[in-house]
C-alpha cells in the first residue's frame, strides 16, 4: 500500500512540474488537459494531505492555481485539521503566484460557483495583502472586480467608485486613478500607465506603435521588456533588456529564439549572460559534482508546439550551461552530435541508446539525460543499455544517473521513462536540477513510503516558515 | 527488372498508430540530378550552400506550379526530367489547369502543391495504359481512338488514410534521409526514394498529399497500433565494446528482416519497365507490376542512374480490384488485344470474358452490338 501511495505521489509530482495544460509535440492541448485533470481528480480523491503538501515542492504555477481550486472546490470533504494546514498552505502559495494567475484562479472560481466561506476568506486575506491596491485596480480592473464581488468584500477608498460604476467617472484624489481617468482624452498620461492597460489606450488614440514603445518603455516590468524586444526591434524603437538579470532558462528560451545568423554575431554577449546565469543558479555547488556526462535531446521533439516553442530545447540549453559550472569535469553530449551548444536547433532523429553509450565511455561520476523519453534510433535501445550497464557493468551503482524530462505524456499520466533502473523526474527549469537530482532517490523504489513522507512534511515546515 | 536499391541505408523505423515509417539513407548524396528549383518555390529554409554541381533535375508528378509569366498554373503530368536546374519554361508534358478563382486566392502563391487527387490518378493510370494495338472487330470505335483514357480509378489522399498525417507530422527526420518506405498497418503502402536529402526535406510533407488505394484507406481505419519492435539486447556483456557491439548487430539485423521479410513484396519482385526519357547518365522509367491476383502489386515511376543505382521512386500500391483490372488488361495486351486467344489463355469462354470487362468498367471499349450478344450467350 505504501509503495503504490509512493508511486502515485511520484507520479503526480512529474506531471505537477511539467504539464500545463498546452500542447506538446506528441498530443494536443486537450490530451493534456484532460489527462491532467483525471490526475488531479484521483489524487485529491486518496490522498488529500499529500496532495495539499505539493504546493509547498517545486510544481509549476498552472498545477499550484489547479490544486488551490480543487482543494476550494472540495473543502466540504476535509476534516478541520486537513482545512488548517491546507488554508496556510494556500495562502503562503498564492503570494507567491505571479497576481494574474492568481486573478485568473479567482475568475475560474466563480465560474464553477465555489463560493464557500473559506474562498471567501482567501480571497478577501490575499486581496487585503496585495502592496498597491490601486495599483491592482488600475491594472487587474475587472479581475479585481470580480474577485471582490465574489468574495462579498467593499473596496476602501476611491477604489469603490472607480470599480463599480460605470459610464461618467468625477475627478479622483489618487494619483493612478486620476492619471487612468485622463489617459482617456489626454496622450500624455497614457504613458504613465502600465503598459497593459496602456497598449489599449494607445489603441484607442490611434498612437504610433513605434512612439508608444519608445516612450512607454520605463514602465515596463521585466518580462515585457524582454518579450516585446525583437518586435520592437521590427518597428525600429529599442527596448533595453538587461540580460544579466534573466533566469537561466528564460535565457535559454530568448537564445533559442533567435536566428542562427545574429546568435553567432552576439555569440559574446549570449554565452556571457548564459554563463552569468547559470553560476548565480548553480550557487555555492558550483564544481561539487565531479565529473558530469550529459545526454541532451535536440532531436525534432524538442520543438515543442507553437504554445510551447522550442521549451524542451530551452531546458536542455539551460542545463548544459548549468552543469558546465557544476561539474569539475564536464562533456556534454547533444543527439545530434553537435558541439555547439549556442547553435542548436531541434533537428533529426533520438538515438538516446547510442549516446548514452558515448556518455559511459567517459565513465563519469554523474550521468544525467535531458530528453523527452521519445527514444526512436530505434526504440528501446537506451532503456536495454541502461539496463545491461546497471545490472552487469555497473551493479554497486557507482554511477549517479538521472533521467530529466521536460515533458508530460498525456497517455501514462506521467513523463515518460526511459528505464526502470535508472529513476526519471520531471523538469520545469533548469534551475531546479540540483534539487531534482536529490529528489530522484525517491523515485528508485529503493526508500521508503516513511522516507518519502518525512521528505513531504520538511517541505511543508520549511516552506511556511518562509513566508 | 527488380527495383534496386543500393546505396540506400535502411533506418530504424518510427510508428506512429497503425503507420510504420522506414526511413532509408544515403551515405553519399547523389548530386548529379536535383529536385528542380521551381519546386523548391521560395521556401528560405533550403539554402544551397556553393555553386552548383548537378545539371539535369526532376520534377514530381502532379506538382504544380506558375512556369509562365500569364500566372496559369501548369501542373506536371507524370515526373519528368529537364536539363540544367535553372532552365525555365514549362515542363514538355504539362496541363494547364483552370483553377477557379476563389479557389486559387485559397492557395499561396509559392507553395509547394500538387494535383489535386482525382486529377493525378486518372492521369497516372492512362500513362500506364494504351488501349488496343490491334483493331479486332469487337473493339468499339472510342477505344480505338481514345485507348482507355479518361480512366476513372479511386484513390485515397494521404489526408484522408487514418493516422497518416500524426504521423508523418511526428516524424523526426534522419539527417542524410533520403527516402521513405510507408507502412499502413505494417502493409507497405508506398515507397519514396529522392537523390538527395534537402530534396527529402523539401517533400516529406508532400506525402499527405500523395494517393494512396483502398486497401491502405481499410487498413488505416481499421488498424491496432503497429508493434514498435523494440530492441533486446543479449544479457551476455562484460564491456561497453560488447554493447556497443550488441546495439550494431541489432540495427543490422533490423535492416536486413526489414528488406528481406517487410519490403520483399516490392523488392522481390520483377516489373516490366517502360523507358520513358533519357538525359545524360539518367533514365526515366515507368513500371508495371506482373498483376498477380490477391497479392502485393506496386506501380511507379523510377529514375535510374547511369550505375543502376535508384535516384528516384515512388510507388502507389494497387488495390484488389485495379489488381484485376490490371490483370485483365495485360493478358489483354498478352494477346494483341484478341479476345478469343484472351479467353482461352483466361481459361473462360469469350462471352464470359466480354461480360468479365463489362463488369471491370470496360463495357464502353467493346462495341454494343458484340455486347449485346455476349450477354444474350
């Protein structure tokens, strides 16, 4: 019994960090949903505690909103210890929920009429804890709307006037609120506004996109400076992007998207940043790991599909620069047999098999592959190499070997495993190797349900202390 | 002739469903002969790199294309050669088509197309065919004219075989891939063969676009998932070398029960050959299965190197009744067209043949009143 809770928690733990709902390479976006969504069900159904204890590990923010709504949806069927742990829980994770997700869980609520005097409470905690009210208002308008009606609240202040009525709106005492009421005949004041709300102002002045750019820019966050740049590149206004301060695999996807032509003109300033990167991820482990053999995939699978371009390319990308600071002694080997990591594109077939063989011919402390598990030069080779190599050449298992997928398989509700000796886990960033690598032993069958558990709960401690 | 193909590497399959695609490699390209610019059209993701090398090029049956300046497009009927890449001009056998307009505001501009289906397949199977080289009496005057063009023969677009489309979508290209063996429910379905791998890259996607007989569309529909035959390996290893060694035997072994046991219903067998064109060191060929009833019956256009060596195939798989059709006509043929001697050599009486042609579609090449007799007895 212990061993199959394991298993499924494992299993729900994969999906929970890879799947989100879009469409993969293999199977379209309602497979995922769908199966991801049986997953949840089942979980949430036997085992509840544990699956509260999973917004508290490193699972995508999709599955987080996902299990927030399923544990609000169901709070009938908790006991009054399993609400309390479960409301700290909710609550220190929906802080740290970018605020959109977190407006679009609350939308996705009301639409399913969850409206319980716990979501209620959440709603009304989380909305009264939010830095800048008015900020929010002006930015979130009708998700904030929503959400306060749904949850019975009164906004203080001007906020009221400004969320609920509608048509003629008076002169406000707040600044934003003033500079939104304006924004509505007066260009200047668009762009002392959020760039979202004032791309549709911009819209409605019929503004230049070109000038809106150049001069909206200051108020940009960091991820649309990032996204808009080879656009705004198209309408010739430059929007500044410190790469420095990327994450890895954001780093990675951005490189990736890039054509090949201008990757190697600014092959200086991208390995710089990638580098950059990775040593601030790799922290303090930087060259702990010994020496490190890495299978990356950048066959034809590692496109993606057009709602996740290229993101197992990125992954990998991501992780070939982060193992480089890792390991004392690094090689790193692309399916392609490429060697040049800042040129890769996702081409040709998976020979994983023979690759992992190049990989243990340089009999290495770590072996990791990064790949979505579809092995098809021909199929099944890797899993009999990693089979034979465990059971006769390397049975005293001197060799750590992880197998890191970026992708859900709708079909297994899980990622897609390459061999039963050696333990696959999914992979949401590059960043979070480190940790995966360690988390792997679970998956070995060689702990316990007791060890796992206690894994669980030092999660749960560490990560409401924290908050 | 047996159908060659050396040079060409058998790969290790991907299925997809019921679809099993085998890809076949080319150590060494053949860049004599290239798939011919036109084709290309202005896709900027197949750059040649260098001058060029080849002098004559090829174009596929049934694709279609504006060679002239008054926008007509002009589609090709039956592959064809042309010297030099760059020669312009529409291709000698062309058919102007008449697309309707609003149909062709549909279509981009430099696409790469092909015929729309019931247009290729008529065409391809009047190729094949002439009609009667003897005028014996009980031929009417139309097949004497007009031989048996226009055939109606049904054929199935790839887009409508079940699966097909996942999975040629799903298909991860082989760097050097130079051709294509399609199983459908591990029956072969097609071969496509091309001289060098951007031309592959160019038409992988073609091949939805491709016919494909009734017996593929069945198959399709009512197919299980193919087995992926996934590969074991002996426990017997002391060393990395032994297997790696293990692993190379396999993908032997893998190619070898591929072309000799999965294939052998086209490799193995032998076609009548219609040489259609030459130019320098390659030959255009048209072939013709032998027709045996209830058994595997490809036809194709091949083009040929000076060495023998296959540097263009492709194939269409008949279906049972054009399997008889086809029988019908060559022991026909066989027989100058005489249908006592066909009768005889059927081992059936002439009116039971004469009906047997009706019932095939062939009622309108014999003349009514010799018709009307057979049917009286």
């Amino acid at each position: 019994m212990d061993a199959l809770t394991a298993d499924d928690m494992m299993m729900f733990i994969n999906a929970a960090t890879t799947s989100t709902s879009q469409r993969e390479f293999h199977g379209g976006a309602d497979d995922q949903r769908l199966s991801l969504d049986f997953l949840h069900d089942y979980v949430i159904g036997n085992y509840r505690d544990l699956y509260a204890a999973a917004l508290a590990l490193d699972i995508n923010d999709h599955n987080a909103a996902l299990i927030v709504r399923k544990l609000l949806e169901t709070t009938g069927d908790a006991t009054a210890g399993q609400r309390r742990v479960e409301g700290g829980l909710i609550a220190r994770r929906l802080r740290t929920l970018p605020p959109q997700r977190v407006y679009d869980l609350f939308r996705a609520l009301r639409r399913a009429r969850v409206n319980n005097r716990r979501t209620r409470a959440i709603i009304r905690e989380w909305v009264a804890a939010r830095p800048d009210p008015t900020f929010d208002a002006v930015k979130y308008r009708t998700a904030l709307k929503g959400a306060l009606r749904h949850a019975h609240v009164a906004p203080d202040g001007e906020l009221g006037p400004f969320l609920f009525t509608s048509g003629h709106h008076p002169r406000y005492r707040t600044p934003l609120l003033e500079t939104w009421r304006r924004a509505h005949y007066e260009q200047a004041s668009v762009y002392e506004l959020p760039y979202t709300v004032a791309e549709g102002f911009a819209a409605k002045h019929g503004i230049d996109r070109a000038t809106f750019l150049k001069r909206i820019e200051p108020r940009m966050t960091r991820l649309e400076r990032f996204r808009l740049q080879e656009s705004a590149r198209r309408d010739k206004a430059a929007v500044a992007v410190d790469l420095a301060s990327m994450p890895l695999t954001r780093l990675a996807s951005y490189v990736l998207s890039l054509p090949v032509p201008v990757r190697v003109e600014r092959r200086g300033e991208l390995t710089g940043a990638l580098r950059a990167a990775a040593v601030r991820a790799a922290g303090p482990a930087a060259g702990g790991w010994g020496r490190v053999a890495a299978v990356l995939d950048d066959s034809f699978s590692a496109s993606g599909s057009t709602q996740k371009r290229r993101r197992p390319l990125a992954v990998a990308l991501a992780c070939h620069y982060l193992l480089a600071e890792l390991a004392a002694e690094y090689v790193p080997l692309w399916t392609s047999g490429r060697a040049d990591a800042l040129l890769a594109r996702p081409h040709g077939m998976t020979p994983l098999g023979e690759r992992v063989l190049d990989a243990l011919e340089h009999a290495p402390d770590r072996l990791l592959i990064v790949s979505d598990g579809w092995d098809n030069a021909p199929y099944g080779l890797a899993s009999e190499v990693l089979r034979l190599w465990r059971a006769k050449l390397d049975p005293e298992r001197r060799v750590v070997a992880v197998h890191l997928n970026p992708v859900y398989d709708a079909g297994d509700f899980d990622v897609k495993r390459l061999s039963r000796s050696v333990p696959t886990v999914g992979l949401r960033d590059a960043e979070d190797v480190p940790a995966l690598v360690e988390f792997a032993r679970f998956t070995e069958g060689r702990t316990g349900f007791a060890d796992l558990r206690a894994h669980f709960d030092a999660r749960v401690a560490k990560f409401l202390q924290e908050g | 002739m047996q159908l060659d193909l050396t040079g060409l590497t058998t790969r290790a399959a991907q299925v997809w469903g019921g679809v099993r695609l085998v890809p076949l490699t080319r150590d060494e390209p053949i860049t004599g002969l290239r798939l011919h610019d036109r084709v290309y059209g202005d896709d900027p993701a197949i750059v040649e790199v260098g001058p060029r090398t080849h002098y004559a090029s090829y174009i596929p049956h049934g694709f279609v294309a504006t060679w002239t300046d008054d926008d007509t497009p002009v589609a090709t009927y039956g592959t064809q050669l042309k010297r030099g890449a760059a020669a312009t001009g529409p291709p000698p056998h062309g058919m102007r088509l008449r697309i309707h307009r609003r149909m062709a505001r549909r279509v981009e501009r430099n696409r790469l197309r092909f015929l729309p289906l019931h247009v290729a397949v008529e065409g391809y199977l009047a190729l094949h065919f002439g009609g009667p080289e003897v005028v014996w009496e009980e031929w009417s005057q139309r097949a004497i004219r007009r031989g048996l063009s226009p055939r109606v023969e049904e054929a199935y677009s790839g887009a409508e075989v079940e699966g097909l489309a996942d999975a040629l979508k799903h298909f991860e290209i082989h760097p050097g891939q130079c051709g294509v063996l399609v199983y459908v429910a591990d029956a072969l379905a097609a071969a496509f063969v091309v001289p060098h791998p951007d031309d592959y890259r160019a038409l992988h996607a073609t091949l939805v676009q491709d016919m494909y007989g009734e017996l593929i569309h069945y198959y399709a529909t009512l197919a299980t998932p193919a087995p992926r035959f996934d590969v074991r390996l002996p426990d017997d290893v002391a060393s990395l070398a032994d297997l790696r060694a293990a692993a190379a035997r396999e993908q032997a072994e893998w190619a070898r029960f591929h072309d000799l046991a999965m294939a052998a219903g086209l490799l193995g067998e032998s076609y009548a050959t219609n040489r259609v064109y030459r130019m320098g060191d390659y030959t255009l060929s048209r072939f013709l299965p032998t027709f045996r009833l209830k058994e595997e019956n490809h036809i194709g256009e091949l083009i040929t190197a000076r060495d023998g060596r296959t540097a263009y195939l492709k194939t269409f798989r008949l279906s049972e009744a054009q399997i008889r059709r086809g029988h019908l006509l060559t022991t026909l043929a066989a027989h100058d067209w005489h249908l006592p001697t066909a009768a005889n050599a059927l081992r059936v009486t002439e009116p039971q043949l004469g009906l047997r042609l009706q019932a095939a579609g062939f009622g309108a090449l014999l003349r009514e009143d010799v018709l009307a007799r057979y049917r009286a007895g």
